[in-house]
C-alpha cells in the first residue's frame, strides 16, 4: 500500500540516498533537515510503500503561493503514478493556493510531461540554472484559470 506523510528528521537519511542516486547536484542532507525546521513555509512529504520511502517532495508555502522546490521517485518507481500520486496530494492538501511554480531540468521531458498534465505551463527559461549550464524551465499552474490570468 502507498501512503503519503510528512517527512520526519528520521526520514532524512534515506530521502537524500535517493536525492544523491538522481541528482548530479544533489541537496545536502542538512539542506533536508533545514526545511524540516522551516515549519511555517515549508512542507517537506513522502511517499512510502511497505515502510520504504519511494518518493518525496518538498514544498513551500506562502500566503497564497505554492512553490515546488523538489521532487524525487526512486528509479524502479518511476512511470508507475507515484510523482502523481504525490503531486494530487499536495494539491490536495494546499486548497487555497492561487498559483503554483516550480522549476525544471530543460531536458527532463518525463517531468515536464507530467507538470503539463497537471496543469503547468512554461513561463520563461532561466540560462545556465544547474551547475552543468543546462537551462531551467519555470512553470506555473494557475488555480481556476480565468481569461483574464492569460
């Protein structure tokens, strides 16, 4: 069964195994244990399967302002609904949010592909972003998008 919850300082160890396992410029650990401290704006999860973390996703909250700043699926989990499973339960959880954003890889198509589907659209590009020079995607998804938001 797949449950979804909020990170604990004891999940730490194994959220950034996995972080270090995807990311060429992974978080540093104490970068997770800092967000766990952040209590009023940031709201760190994961996602776990038979007492095993799978997934996580870090976000922050302002006002009415949803920012993504990190999500991860272990490699043997991937295309198989768990960064879905994870993003419905944010949106969930976040009810009054007016807009969401986050930020891309330009070459993660699978991500991309996904925020889409929820929704988010490119808003503009910021150069050299990553410590490889690769660009960045920003995206947004806007809540009960009206005409006038375009």
């Amino acid at each position: 069964m797949l449950y979804f919850r909020s990170m604990t300082v004891d999940d730490v160890t194994q959220v950034h195994k996995i972080e270090s396992m995807l990311f060429n410029d992974p978080w540093p650990e104490n970068s997770f244990k800092n967000e766990l401290r952040q209590k009023n704006i940031s709201f760190p999860f994961v996602a776990e399967e038979d007492k095993r973390i799978i997934g996580y996703i870090i976000c922050w909250y302002y006002t009415d302002e949803l920012h993504i700043g990190n999500i991860a699926v272990i490699p043997k989990k991937q295309r198989q609904g768990i960064g879905t499973f994870m993003l419905n339960h944010v949106f969930d959880y976040f009810t009054d949010y007016k807009k969401a954003y986050l930020e891309v890889r330009e070459s993660n198509k699978k991500a991309i592909n996904l925020y889409e589907l929820f929704g988010f659209e490119t808003i503009f590009r910021r150069k050299s972003y990553y410590s490889n020079g690769e660009d960045a995607l920003v995206m947004v998804k806007i809540r009960n998008k009206t005409i006038e938001d375009l």
